[in-house]
C-alpha cells in the first residue's frame, strides 16, 4: 500500500500528533496487515461504516476511490449501497449512490467488455496478485484455445514462461481498459485497446490492470509440441506502484 501523507499534508503544523497517528498507524499499520484482511474487505467495511454514521464527504470520497482501487467493482458497490440502505437508512444511500455514480463513471470494463467477463479464475489465483476473471472462447480439444482474460484494477499475474519444444508462446489481443507488459530485463510497456502482445517460447513475463483501471483481452495459445507454463515468482510491488 502506497505510504500515506494526508494527515501530515493537512493537519502537519495544527495537529502533528494526530497526523501522525493518521498517517503511520491508521494507514502505515492497520491498513497494510494485508495477511490479515484483504485490502478489498478493509475498504467495504470502511464503506460500510461511513455510510452508516451519514458521513458522505471528502473522506467518504476518497474512499470510494480507494474501494474502487482496490478492487471492489461498481455491479458490487451498487449491491453493497442497496443492501446498505435497509440498514443504514435510506437518505444515507441515496446520499452515497451520488458519491458512487462519479467516483464510478469512467468505470469502464467490469463486464469482460466485447466477449463477457466470465467467472473467476480460482483455478489460477495463486498466480495473480488481485482478482482476475476467465471467459473461455473455443474448445482446446477441437481448436486453438481463446479466452477472454479480465483483470480488476491493480491486478497482475506473475512472472511466467510460456515452454515449448517447438513452436508455443501466447498472443494478447488487448480490447478494454488499460494495461501493462513486461518482459525480464525490458521496461515495461502500457496497453490500449486495440494492442498485440506477441510472446514468444521462453520468455519471462507478466501482464495485467493498471492501479486505476480495468483491463481485458483475449488470450491465444500458440499452437506447438510439449507445451507448459512454469509460474515464477509475483511482480515486485514497488515495481508495480510505480508505473
């Protein structure tokens, strides 16, 4: 999680105590136990608690946004706020789906756009880092096999190879959000809509979401002999942040 200076920014010369407490231990402690609740669940549950005592204002703001970052989509946000409002009350919800309706509206992508967002790709999960969805497109016992691969906001997978002992590799057909390539040893490169990845045999490499963005597109095994994935290691996070 990104080190955070809110408090400092704001509060630093009035209350520098509390921006401490805000910045090192609200956020630089409570929030980074990721090992102990997900970043996403943290979100919700702020969310939830916001919504629940009427405060709908900056704060709850960046906190849709962080939600909406951290991979809580708006089909989810829509169904957390609705079912919010017989607990909450209902002024407060429609107060927050106001809130929501902006921090969501370039939210594009959460369908697995042109060829559908499929269902979560638990088989592969403990290659990814964040929630990825699979939409498998053709039948591998009777054709090549196409897929329509869907990344939350800030999701990657790791590092891997695409093995072969003749022909192999992947190609990326990129077509919605916005995207990230890299192969070891290169910088990385950003992907559109509209973008082809060509990924050789032998290759080390990664892909996934942008931090702020959705990101799909099709996947298609090259056809080849003795073909395998060996999953390597996850992305440097810090890398990552910093693209």
């Amino acid at each position: 999680m990104a080190k955070q200076t809110a408090g400092r920014d704001s509060l630093g010369a009035f209350a520098p105590k509390f921006a401490e407490l805000n910045d090192d231990v609200l956020f630089g402690e409570v929030w980074s136990r990721e090992d102990r609740l997900s970043l996403k669940m943290r979100s919700i549950i702020t969310v939830t608690a916001l919504v629940s005592k009427g405060m709908v204002d900056s704060s709850f703001q960046y906190h849709l946004a962080t939600a909406r970052q951290n991979g809580v989509t708006k089909s989810e946000m829509a169904e957390i706020l609705t079912h919010l409002a017989f607990y909450a009350g209902w002024p407060n919800a429609w107060a927050a789906f106001r809130m929501a309706v902006e921090v969501y509206r370039d939210d594009a992508g959460t369908d697995g756009g042109l060829f559908g967002l499929g269902e979560p790709n638990d088989a592969y999960a403990n290659y990814f880092v964040g929630q990825s969805y699979l939409n498998p497109l053709t039948d591998p016992k009777q054709t090549v096999l196409v897929a329509n691969v869907t990344f939350e906001p800030g999701c990657r997978n790791n590092w891997h190879i695409h093995k072969a002992k003749t022909g192999g590799g992947q190609l990326l057909l990129c077509t919605n959000g916005r995207g990230w390539y890299q192969e070891w040893g290169k910088e990385a490169q950003e992907l559109h809509p509209g973008d082809v990845v060509t990924i050789p045999a032998g290759v080390k490499h990664w892909h996934g979401a942008a931090k702020d963005s959705w990101f799909s597109h099709l996947a298609v095994e090259v056809p080849g002999e003795q073909t395998a994935s060996e999953w390597l290691e996850p992305v440097d996070a810090e890398a990552y942040d910093a693209l």
